[in-house]
C-alpha cells in the first residue's frame, strides 16, 4: 500500500474501534474489554502518566514553557484533559472523527482545550514553533515506518525553541516488510459461533496457517 492507503486504512481500523469499544482501544486492558472501563478510572491513569512524564522531563532539567502542548493521537482526550491541568492549551489530534467527537463531549477545560481530525500525514494544520510540549504514547508503533518517521519530523517542525517532544516508538524503523507473494493464509474457526443480531459483536478463537510456501519471521 502506499502512504494514502495506509493512513486510510488506519482510520478505517480507528474508526470501528472507536464505535466499538473506544476506551479499551486505547488502553487495551483485557479485563476491561466490552466496555468495562470505568469513566473516572480511564482518565484518572491519563493524569497518572502525565505526572510521571512531566516529573521526568524535570528530573532531565527538561523545562518548557507551559503555554501550549500537543497530545498526538489523543484519542478520547485521556491523556490532553491531565496535560490541560499544567498547560495554558492543548490541543489533540487524531485520525478518528469518533474519537475526536467523544474527546469534545468529556472535554473539562472548554476553549483551553481543542480537538482536530487529521487525516494527513503531517501536522499542516499547526503552523511551525508552535508547541512547548508535546506527547504521545502508545500512537505512532500503529503507523507504517515511513509514516511515523515523517510525524517525528513533524514533531520537530511544530515545536517551539527550548520545546520537549516526549514519544515512544518502535525499536527500530528498519522494518523487513514481506513479499506479496507470503500474503496467503488460511484462518480456521476454533470456537463455536454464536448467533448474532445486526450491530452486535463477539469474540471468537481462530487459528492462521501460513499456506503460501514462503516463511514467516517470528513474531
């Protein structure tokens, strides 16, 4: 696929996550799937790891300003609500109409707080020196290599001078992909299938068989 592909690809993925299960898509706690996650609980560990990054960027002797900061891949804002308690605005960005509509409905910090859809791969839509801080956690490993490298870039573009970009990503951007010819398997059902209603959903156990003659790395 190529780089317009991927991204709609991915909010194809985000969208139907965030109808689905929006909460557990983001925090991917297994005994909160189906939504289990309790409101006050889910935003409640977005403050905890914001206070933990925020100490640890003092502890670097890391001090931005605290006018504005980017929550990238916001999701439903768990993450932007927690930074919003420090800086004079935030704004969150994400690929998926839902989840940005969900983000404005629990916003707490009214216009100091903003929420934008970006269905681009950079950040056009803020101008350059823009951000004394910006985070993102568990967002870019879901993007092609060469996707979530232009983004870094972009995290560099938009950040003020004497800005802290704090991100997380993949051991390394050198990704083999495989052939087209190793995209052949057969998917088995190993669990019974309930009867379902239209707009419902279930869990099922399946197993993949690698049919195409060509090996697939661990992993």
């Amino acid at each position: 696929m190529n780089a317009d592909q991927d991204l709609a690809e991915q909010h194809r993925i985000w969208e139907d996550w965030a109808r689905a299960d929006p909460l557990w898509a983001i925090l991917s706690d297994p005994t909160r799937k189906g939504g289990k996650w309790e409101l006050s609980e889910f935003f409640a560990s977005g403050e905890k790891d914001v206070d933990n990054v925020l100490e640890e960027t003092a502890q670097r002797m890391l001090t931005p300003e605290h006018r504005r900061c980017l929550d990238f891949g916001c999701g439903v804002g768990r993450l932007s609500q927690a930074l919003a308690r420090t800086f004079d605005r935030c704004d969150g960005v994400d690929i998926s109409e839902t989840m940005i509509e969900l983000a404005r409905k629990y916003n707490r910090h009214g216009e100091a707080c903003q929420y934008h859809v970006n269905l681009e791969s950079n950040l056009a839509l803020f101008e350059s020196n823009t951000f004394d801080f910006i985070f993102s956690t568990i967002v870019l490993q879901h993007n092609p290599p060469e996707t979530a490298e232009h983004y870094i870039s972009e995290f560099c573009r938009v950040l003020s001078p004497g800005g802290v970009a704090v991100f997380d990503m993949t051991a390394s951007l050198n990704v083999r992909h495989l052939p087209e010819q190793s995209h052949l398997a057969e998917i088995s059902i190993d669990s019974a299938l309930p009867e379902l209603r239209a707009g419902e959903q279930a869990t099922i156990r399946a197993s993949v068989t690698n049919v195409s003659g060509l090996d697939w790395p661990a992993g």
